[in-house]
C-alpha cells in the first residue's frame, strides 16, 4: 500500500510539475508594450495604428505563435500607401494579458469585437488573416458580414481534416487536458527547434525570430498556444464561415507559400470548394513566415487584389 501511495504521489508530482512551473514564469511587462493597452471584456489587449487617419481601415490579425510583430513590415508599407492598419496581440502574445478563458472561437472573435468598439472603427475594414488568424478572420466575418469590405488570407488556418497530422497528435490535440499538458512539457522545445532552424531564411521583420523565442519565456503563451490548438478555434467547422463569406459576396484573397510545410499550399483547393469565387496566389519560394518574410509581394497582392475588386 505504501509503495502505491508513493508512486501515485509521484505520478502527481509528475503531472503538476509543468503546470507549477507556469505559474512561477513572468508575466508579460506591459510597461515596455511599444503601442498602446486597451482594457477590454476579456483582458488587456496591445495593439497599434499605423498609417494616416482617414484612410481606408486595414485590420491585421496574427497566428498562433508569432504576435502582431509578424505584421510590422505590411503595415508599415501599407501605412506608406496611404492605408490606414491596425495590428494587435492575440491573448496570450506579445503584450497582451493572459487572457480570461479558453481560446474557443467565441473567445477570440470577441477579442476583435472589442477591440474594434473600443477604437470606434465605423464602416467597412478590409481584414488580414494569418495562419490562425485565418480562422479568427472568417469567423468574424461571418457574425458582421456588413462590416467587412474584402478578407485577404495568409496560409490560413481551418484545414484540419485535410493536413496530414500523425495519429498521436491529433489525439492529443483533440483532448484539451492533455493537450495543455503535452504542451507544457514538450510543445516549446519543438517551437523553439523550428524557430532556430528558420534563422537564416530572408526576414523583413527585424529581430522576429528572437522575438518569437521571447514569447516562449512569458506567463500564459503555452496555454495559449495548446488552448486554441485544442478548443473549437482548430476543431470547429471553418467551412461554414468561409461559405457565408461566399453567399455574401465578400472579396477574398488567400496566399499560399509553396514550400509552406505548416499549411500545405494543396488545401487551396478546399477553400476554393468552400468559396469557388475565392481568389489565390502562389509564392512558390515562400514558406509559413509570409508576411514577415514576403511583405513586399503580399502589399503588391492586396493592392492589386483592392484594384481587381474595385473595379468589379
């Protein structure tokens, strides 16, 4: 009996060991935040405007590891043309607060919600939408179809059935318990391998990769990041929103990285079952960094993208 307690003591001590340890990280230091804080339903949100006021409203929504400093270079080119962008960190990145519940899709739809009250954005916006913010994009779009003027989609997220996930993690990542454990224990070390190996590869973001190794040391990005990996935000029907978009007639654009090994360019081919009107280019030498590897031929994209649709 004695020999069962310990080791059911240990098995404990085993699998409270990561989640102890994020308790004890730092939280993020929201006094160096570079633009501004926004206290919303759900958190503290950072968040920056680039570019003239007046000018037709640009928002830009990041992935599930890389914060809104994957957008510097596009909105600073944006800004440069005359656009008026506004870029954010996701709950759980960058400056923003950890955040007060599971990154479900609802949680992170309201986040966009708010922040956009919060500013008093009026009319229509055009919206960016990288790798998860694929998903955020069409979902919200979805739930205010009349708010938005035409979508542009960056190696979008939302094709988990069509990605060739191994067995085990998609077990894994369909549990959310256990998702948040394995994450905590391994799901950094495997990031921060895939963000060393990215280090020579052409950046127009200065300083971005070590900029995503710092997420990796603050409070509440490693239950961000498995949070939404193992809620609705990946799980949930991203085919519906995507046909709303279609029904309502809204312009989409999506980029596609031809040697993307995250979101594999051949998914295009179930957007465009979702949504045949659905436009799409092909970076043939871009990986899953678009738009702070690539910024250049994504603002030559929009803007030809913005002329296309205006003109329709």
């Amino acid at each position: 009996m004695e020999y069962l307690v310990t080791a059911l003591l240990v098995a404990a001590a085993v699998i409270a060991a990561p989640f102890i340890r994020e308790r004890f990280r730092k939280p993020v230091d929201q006094s160096k935040a570079p633009g501004s804080l926004a206290k919303l339903s759900q958190g503290i949100t950072h968040y920056r405007w680039f570019g003239p006021e007046g000018g037709p409203t640009v928002v830009c929504v990041h992935g599930q590891t890389t914060p809104s400093d994957a957008y510097l270079a596009v909105a600073e080119k944006l800004a440069a043309k005359g656009y008026r962008v506004l870029i954010y960190d996701i709950y759980g990145r960058g400056y923003s607060s950890d955040g007060n519940g599971p990154q479900t899709r609802d949680f992170l739809v309201r986040q966009l919600e708010d922040l956009l009250e919060d500013q008093g954005v009026k009319g229509k916006v055009s919206l960016f939408g990288y790798s998860m913010g694929g998903l955020i994009v069409p979902e919200y779009t979805s739930r205010h179809a009349e708010r938005v003027e035409r979508i542009t989609l960056l190696v979008p997220g939302g094709f988990w059935k069509t990605i060739p996930f191994g067995r085990i993690t998609k077990f894994v990542a369909s549990h959310p318990l256990l998702a948040d454990w394995s994450y905590a224990v391994r799901g950094s070390r495997i990031l921060e391998i895939g963000i060393n190996a990215s280090m020579g590869e052409k950046i127009d973001v200065a300083g971005i990769h070590q900029i995503q190794l710092d997420q990796l040391a603050r409070r509440g990005f490693r239950y961000a990041v498995s949070s939404a990996m193992s809620r609705d935000m990946f799980h949930g029907d991203n085919e519906a929103p995507n046909r709303v978009i279609a029904k309502a007639g809204i312009p989409l654009l999506a980029i596609w990285g031809g040697m993307d090994d995250v979101i594999p360019p051949a998914t295009a081919a179930v957007l465009t079952e979702w949504n045949p009107s659905a436009r799409h280019e092909l970076l043939e030498d871009a990986g899953h960094g678009l738009p702070y590897t690539h910024s250049d031929e994504v603002v030559a994209a929009f803007e030809a993208f913005v002329k296309e649709t205006k003109a329709a």
